[in-house]
C-alpha cells in the first residue's frame, strides 16, 4: 500500500517505519527541513532502541522516504497518517492548530480518493473537523473528491515503540465505512497474532477511547502515590502492598509503581484535555482533577524529603539547602527516552535550586534536551553516573534507568559527604542499604 505519515516526532517516524517494514512504500512528511534532511542520511532526531537500525534499513531499500513536500506525497498515497502535535492550549484543551493545517493542506493537494487516519490524539468530534477543513479547501479548488476520514489512535510507549507499534496489544480503528475498513484492516495485518485483537468501532468511540486509555493508566499511577504516600504513614510497605493487589488478575500488576509522579508528552496534557472536554460539555470530571492535582504535589516528594532531611534547625531560612549539593540520577521523563517533557526532574531540581542547592545531574541519553532546559544552572554528566558523586551530600534517583538497579554501593558510599540516598523509585532495598550503612529515604516505604 502506498502510505504518507504527516509529521515525523516519536509517533509518526515509529509508524512510518514500521508500515515500511511491513512491505508498503512509505512516505514520511515534516515542516522541519533539518529533520528531514537528517533523516534522509539515517540521522535519526530522537533516541528510541531499534530505531535507527530500521530507518537505515527500509531507507536502504527504497520503501521509506522522508519529503517536506507535502504535496506530492499525498497526490501519490491512498492512506494518509496525520501524526502532528497536539500541544495544550492555555486552558488545558487540545491545541488543533497543526492537525487542521494537516487537513487543510491534504485537501488542498489530493487528486482522487483518499483515506485520512487522525494518528494524532484528538478530542472526540475531531474527525469531523478534520472533514470539515478537507471538504472545504476541495470547495475553493471547485473539485469533488471522495475522502474517509479515520480514527486510529496510537497505544506505543516511547522507549519500547517498535515493540509496541509491531506487538500491539490491540489496534483500535475508528471507521464509518466498510470499504475503508477493510483497507485498514489489511494495513495492519501484519501486526496482529492470536493474542491480540484488532477493535473496529465508530469514529467518536475511538477518539475517546485513547484519552480513556491513557487517563485510566494516569489514575492507577496517581492512586498508588496516594497509597504509597499512607503506607509510609503507616509503616506499611507499598511495595509489598503492590505485589498483594496485582496478583488480582482483575487489577494486574503494571502500572502500579509509585514513585515521582507521571510525566510526558502525553499523561499531563491527555488528562488536562479530557477534563477540559468534559467542562465544554457542562460535566466535572472529578476523579481526573485530583489525578493531577496528586500528581503535581507527588512530583514534589523528593525535594521535601531533601528539605526535611537537610534543613533541620535551618528551617524557615530562606535557602536552607545552600551549601549542599545533591546528586541526580535520571533525567528523562522515563528510562531509554532522550525525552525531557513534562520530565518529573524538571520540578525537582528547579526545587533544589530554589531552596539554594547546587545539583549535578546523570542521564546516559537526555543530557542534550536538559540542557536546554537548565543551561549551565546545574552540572551534566552521560558517561559515567559515578561522576556526579564526589563530594555530594545525597544522591536522589529520579528516573529508574537500569544502569542505577545495582550499582556499587561501596564506590557511592565512598564518593558521597555523607551516604544519603533519596531513591524516587525504590530502586533499592530499604533494610539492605541501611545494614551498608545508608540513610535510605524511597517512596511509602518507611525507608
Ligand atoms: P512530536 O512533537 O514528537 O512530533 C510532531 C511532528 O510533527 C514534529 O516533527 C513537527 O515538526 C511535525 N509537524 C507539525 N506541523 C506539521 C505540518 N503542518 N506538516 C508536517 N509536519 C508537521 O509529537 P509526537 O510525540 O510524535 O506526538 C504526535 C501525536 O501523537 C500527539 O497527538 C500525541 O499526543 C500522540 N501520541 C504520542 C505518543 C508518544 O509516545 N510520544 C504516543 C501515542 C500518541
Ligand atoms: C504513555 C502510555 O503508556 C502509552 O500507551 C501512550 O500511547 C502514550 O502515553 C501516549 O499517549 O503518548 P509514555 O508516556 O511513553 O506512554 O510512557 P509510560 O511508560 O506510560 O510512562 C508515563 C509516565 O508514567 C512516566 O513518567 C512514568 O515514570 C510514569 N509511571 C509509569 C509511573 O510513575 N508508574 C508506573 O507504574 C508507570
């Protein structure tokens, strides 16, 4: 099939990709000509394990291209993927400023019958927007052409992408018409087995299914910061208690690691936009406000510790962590991402800058993005995590890369000014590294 993806960030590089992997002839589309250009020598602009190689290789042979010129790529595709950003407007709803240009310019350049797939995640009703904006510039050009317009919203996690873009749990298609439907169908084939399913539903349902999807899984993480946040009240364990619940086969185990709170380009912006869909149409969404009113004040934690832990008589001075300098394990929103927005670490150290630390920070991929955020405010390292450590009055992790799961105790304990460790995501074993001689502060876990 001959396909064109609109926009080329971590959901349309990865499906662009993979439908080339697939054995159809691809054509991916930016406004951005440096990325392009990069991607046209295999320079691939964000880190995602596996997919440099893929790009590399479907490039090599002739089925995945990368063009700014939108229009010939539409004029020569059946499918059209529309994968731009959806930013948060001021209010919190979806920004569709770059999703309707999209339309408006595949509206203005088909020739023919065309299938346009809203890859993007946009509110309910957007669809018909996106009909709207097509039929509109076909209007002006005073041509008729028939057009579908699609929802299949996009399900992968940066980080394991490939995996989950070519392993889908299951592909959910939003579609009014059969013909449409079949061709959908047969596109993504390839990636369906016998343990996952593809669901066909009408386009509203699959619109709202992806906030749906996402809110629910940033409703699991808040609740279980809440729980964490009683255990350690309590002198109850929350990773014991995790363990105890997800053995429930109708709870599950994933999604149910407290720790900093959720980041991202999605989980923030996905749960402010559903809440704002629900106030247009005059409902309070209750539940999803203290989703992220828990989030924020999660994304807090660490520094407080930090502040209980160092300012002792020193509370209620203006700095009262001037003087101390904390080391930062973790950078990115999650681990194997370069991936800064909406990163938890963001809140933390501008935390720990305020309250007058000096904070050195490790991250084996975000460095770059971090610093564009921090500028020479904070001190970087990406080789080695023990760079960070000598002379520092406490390491804090903050994002579990594995590289810090088992690190050398012994070499941390040795480095640091005193051997305190702020583990954001309970990395380690509280009763372990107190017989090795730490201060251990985690996340509920009396520690
Ligand atoms: P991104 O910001 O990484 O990439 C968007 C790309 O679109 C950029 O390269 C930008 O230059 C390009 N673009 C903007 N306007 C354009 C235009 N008019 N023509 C061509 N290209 C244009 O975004 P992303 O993270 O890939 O997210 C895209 C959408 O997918 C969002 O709605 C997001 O919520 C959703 N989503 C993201 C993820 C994820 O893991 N990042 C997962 C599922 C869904
Ligand atoms: C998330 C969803 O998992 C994807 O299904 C969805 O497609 C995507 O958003 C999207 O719509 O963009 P992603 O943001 O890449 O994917 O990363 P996640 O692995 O979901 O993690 C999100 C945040 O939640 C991270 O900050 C992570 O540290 C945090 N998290 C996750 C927890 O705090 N606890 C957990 O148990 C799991």
């Amino acid at each position: 099939m001959k396909i064109c993806v609109i926009g080329t960030g971590y959901v349309g590089l990865v499906a662009g990709t993979c439908f080339a992997e697939s054995g159809n002839t691809v054509v991916c589309v930016d406004v951005n000509e440096e990325k392009i250009a990069g991607l046209r020598e295999g320079v691939i602009p964000i880190y995602e394990p596996g997919l440099k190689e893929m790009v590399i290789r479907n490039s090599a042979e002739g089925r995945l291209t990368f063009t700014t010129d939108l229009a010939a790529a539409v004029k020569t595709s059946l499918v059209n993927f529309i994968a731009v950003g959806t930013p948060p407007g001021e209010d919190g709803s979806a920004d569709l400023k770059y999703v309707l240009d999209v339309a408006r310019a595949i509206g203005s350049h088909m020739e023919g019958f065309k299938i346009i797939v809203d890859k993007s995640t946009v509110p309910v009703g957007t669809a018909d927007q996106v009909r709207r904006a097509v039929q509109e510039e076909l209007d002006r050009r005073g041509v008729s052409y028939e057009f579908d317009v699609v929802s299949n919203p996009e399900f992968l996690k940066e980080g394991a992408a490939i995996d989950d873009f070519m392993k889908p749990d299951r592909v959910v298609i939003g579609v009014d018409n059969v013909r449409t439907a079949e061709l959908m169908k047969e596109l993504y084939s390839p990636f369906m087995r016998k343990t996952n399913r593809m669901i066909l539903m009408d386009v509203r349902s699959a619109e709202m299914t992806k906030y749906a999807a996402n809110a629910m899984l940033a409703t699991r993480i808040s609740f279980m910061n809440q729980i964490a946040n009683l255990c350690e009240r309590m002198g109850a364990d929350v990773s014991a208690v995790r363990e105890g619940i997800g053995s429930d086969s109708r709870i599950g185990y994933d999604f149910l690691f407290p720790g900093v709170g959720y980041g991202g380009s999605c989980f923030p912006k996905d749960v402010k936009a559903l809440v704002r869909t629900a106030e247009e149409c005059g409902y309070d969404f209750m539940l999803l406000k203290a989703v992220e009113e828990v989030n924020e004040r999660q994304k807090m934690l660490i520094p407080e510790k930090i502040l209980r832990h160092f300012s002792g008589d020193r509370a209620g001075e203006s700095r009262p962590l001037a003087g101390k300098t904390i080391a930062v394990w973790g950078l990115s929103f999650k681990p194997r991402t370069d991936d800064m927005r909406e990163a938890p670490s963001i809140v933390v150290i501008e935390r720990l800058l305020a309250e007058g630390a000096s904070v050195r920070a490790h991250d084996p991929e975000a460095v770059k993005e971090a610093q564009k955020i921090f500028g020479d405010r904070i001190a970087y390292s990406c080789s080695s995590p023990y760079d960070i450590l000598a002379g520092a009055d406490a390491l804090a992790i903050v994002t579990e890369w594995n590289e810090y799961r088992n690190p050398d105790f012994e070499r941390i304990a040795e480095q640091l000014r005193t051997p305190v460790i702020f583990d954001g995501r309970n990395l380690y074993n509280p009763r372990r590294l107190k017989e090795m001689g730490f201060i251990y502060h985690g996340i509920g876990r009396n520690g």
